[in-house]
C-alpha cells in the first residue's frame, strides 16, 4: 500500500465513524412529526458510512461515488424537511476525506441584538472546533462536537430569517451591518491617530475592517490597492482581481493636501478596468472619509467579493 493510499484509508474510515455517530445523533435529537423521515435520514447516513470504505474510490474523487450520491440525498432531505439539525453538519462528517468544513459567515445584522447572537453562533462554532473533538478516540467527544455543530448551525439559519426580516424594516433599508457600523468609529480613531499621508491613514482604516492594503504606484498615479479576495500577500494582490483607490491620481500626498474624495475602481487579473466600486462622500475630514471609504468597501467587499474574486 503506497503512502498516498494508507492516507486515503485513513482519511475514509474517519469519514465512516462520523456518519455512523451522526446516524445515531438523528435518532435521538432529530425532531420531525412523521417519525419515518427520522429513520430514512438516519438510514441514509449508515448506509452512507458503510459504502465510504468498502466502495472503490473513482474518478479521482476522495470519497466513492455512491457514499456521495446518498450524502446528497441525505443533504437534500435535511433541507426540505425541518429536523432541527441543520444539512451544514455532513460537511463536518466528511472532511477529514474533502478537505474542507463548513464556513458561518456573518449574516450582516442591523440590529445590535441580532448582530450580537450572530457573533455568539460563531464564537460557539469556533469554541467546538479548536477543541480536537472531531478527530478524539472517544466516541462521545466526536459525537457531542458533531451534535454541536447540528445545532449551532441550526440556530444560526433560524437567526438568518430574523435578521433578513428585521433588515428589510423600512427604518433599517440601506444600513450598514451593525459589525460594521462599530468598525467604522474605530477605523476613524484609528487614522486620526496616524501620522502620515493620505494613503496611510486609509490603510489603517482599512486595516480596522480587517482589509489588507498596500500602496502602489503605475505611470505617475498612486493608489492603495487591495485585493479582492483580501489577501494579505502584496505580490499576489498585484496579480489577482483588485480595487484600486485613490484621490483623483493620488494617494501618497501629505494628508493637507488631499481634497477629493477617495474613489475605488475594480480591476480584473489582468489589470483591466471593470466597474467602479464607491466613492466616498465630499465634504468630510480626511479622518472621517477614509473610515466612510473603508466602510464602504468593506460593503462592496462582503456583497460581491466572492463573485468577482476570479474575473
């Protein structure tokens, strides 16, 4: 057996023991009114363990395709009927063999309360995963973290119907998100206290939004470049999607001498002009506009990053 192959059995048996602790999760915490569903969902998962690792595994693929097809129909089962579990736990179960896990990301509240409970899910999601639960011996620490992350992800889906009502509210149309709201005073405090030019104090305003940012500089125009994918490697963002900012053809002068606002413009990989992204309101101080231009593309960045982070 080659290294590759012992590392793939692994990887598989540990798939195997998920699904089967999970099978045992739906039986005793799925809730739905026809007791039936319970029990094909939890055959489903058995039957999914089984095949994981006496199945040949084809095409390349990391688990057998019959263990995914009856993941599949396990996931779309889950979605159709309220279990109060929620699907994002399969993903959980077959990492250790795919790779990857399951993300939460923010749900963009505008209400302080609900932005609060958003940040408690995802503090509870990443306390059950820096412990080493999943991967322990003992099978009732892979099942309490497995059943965790059911029901953590479970109430974070239920929380994203509250804030999508509460964020359509005619007095919250158009607010930023709550998070980014707070970030916005900090990133303010933030470039006030910089003593440098312009495009520093945006860059440490950026910064406060946990956006990466670097000066440049192409055929006599300065700008502050960032990544649209966030990236915190300078040589890649130069290479990647990106935006652009500058005053007029300007971000490097001493901050007396900045007098238009800053302006973002999305390029693609090969540095061709897209779309423009935001420009930031005329009539404040430099402090104040550069926390409003990283408000906004922090916006832009949350909205529409993921889509265009290969154009």
């Amino acid at each position: 057996m080659t290294e590759s192959t012992a590392t793939e059995a692994t990887a598989t048996e540990a798939v195997a023991r998920r699904l089967r602790l999970l099978a045992d999760i739906v039986k005793r915490k799925a809730v739905h009114p026809e007791p039936s569903y319970i029990d094909h969902l939890a055959a489903d998962l058995r039957f999914a363990a089984l095949t994981a690792t006496t199945h040949p595994i084809e095409d390349g693929r990391r688990l057998p395709t019959e263990t995914l097809e009856v993941l599949q129909g396990a996931r779309d089962l889950m979605t159709a009927h309220d279990f109060h579990l929620s699907p994002e736990v399969l993903g959980y179960a077959t990492a250790p063999a795919l790779g990857c896990m399951p993300d939460m990301k923010p749900l963009g509240a505008v209400s302080k309360k609900l932005a609060s409970d958003d940040f408690q899910h995802q503090k509870q999601r990443s306390t059950v995963l820096h412990r080493p639960h999943l991967d322990d011996e003992d099978d009732e620490r892979v099942t309490w973290a497995l059943a965790a992350l059911a029901e953590i992800h479970y109430k974070h889906e239920r929380l994203a119907v509250a804030v999508a009502v509460s964020n359509d509210l005619p007095c919250n149309r158009g607010k930023a998100p709550y998070h980014l709201t707070v970030q916005h005073g900090y990133a303010r405090r933030a470039a006030a206290r910089a003593r440098t030019h312009e495009g520093g104090k945006l860059i440490v305003a950026l910064a406060e939004f946990g956006i990466p940012a670097f000066l440049a500089q192409d055929r006599g125009v300065t700008h502050v470049l960032v990544a649209v994918n966030r990236t915190a490697d300078e040589a890649r963002a130069h290479h990647g999607p990106r935006v652009l900012i500058s005053s007029g053809e300007h971000a490097m002068r001493p901050a007396g001498e900045h007098d238009e606002p800053w302006a973002g413009y999305l390029y693609d990989s090969d540095g061709e002009h897209a779309d423009p992204v935001f420009t930031a309101p005329s009539g404040l101080g430099l402090d104040e506009e550069c926390a409003e231009a990283a408000l906004q593309l922090a916006r832009w960045l949350d909205a529409h990053g993921d889509r265009h982070a290969r154009i």
